[in-house]
C-alpha cells in the first residue's frame, strides 16, 4: 500500500486494510529497530537497512571455509582409468592357431584386392 493512502500517526502511519500501526524505521538506528521489532509490528524501511546480514560466530566461519576448501579439493580429483588386461599371460595353442589363420585369411584378401585394383587399371 502507498504512503499516501495512510493516515499519518505519531509513531508512523495506520494502515487502514489491515488495521494496524505501521511503524516508520526510515530516520531510526539499528540499535532502535532491533528493540522495536523485538515488540512485534510493521513497519517501513530504507533499502540500506534491510541489506544488514547477522556475523557469523567464529567457530561457524572456520567450520564454512574449512568445508569450501575441502570442496574445491574435490576438483582436482584425477579421472579413473579402469584397469587393463594382463596381454604377458600364455595363450593356449587353440587361441594361437585362431589368430594365425586370421592373420593368413587377412593377407589373402589384402592380395586379392591389390590384383583386382592392377587389373582393373589395366583392364
């Protein structure tokens, strides 16, 4: 609701949709405020005064930057790499022949592409 719209009292203004002392915090201190919100009530407020944030006690601060340095260390964590297979353990003799022949069909084809590629330049 507007200023203007209010009656004005000694202590403030009345407000009339909700029938109460609105009382006016602008010229007081924080000293003053904090002892006249203490008894309950409204009131109406410059920006600057409502900007004020409680400390914190010291145990509170250490306790909130210890924890923040902790989580940046949390950054700095290397990636996992997942462990490898041990290539240095013998092969059965049934893995070995299977690798061979793939290693011979693997040279068949590779021979018969390059024929087809020289014919086919000549052809």
């Amino acid at each position: 609701m507007l200023l203007g719209r209010m009656d004005q009292t000694d202590k403030g203004f009345y407000c009339k949709s909700c029938h109460k002392e609105v009382t006016d915090f602008r010229e007081m201190s924080a000293q003053e405020i904090q002892k006249q919100l203490k008894k309950g009530g409204c009131g109406i407020f410059l920006p600057e005064q409502l900007v004020h944030r409680p400390k914190l006690s010291v145990l509170k601060r250490v306790a909130f930057y210890g924890l923040m340095g902790l989580s940046f260390l949390g950054f700095q964590v290397q990636p996992l790499q997942a462990q490898t297979p041990n290539h240095d353990e013998p092969k059965s003799k049934k893995e070995i022949r299977k690798e061979k022949k793939e290693k011979r069909k693997a040279k068949r084809n590779e021979r018969r592409w390059s024929r087809r590629a020289v014919a086919g330049a000549y052809g």
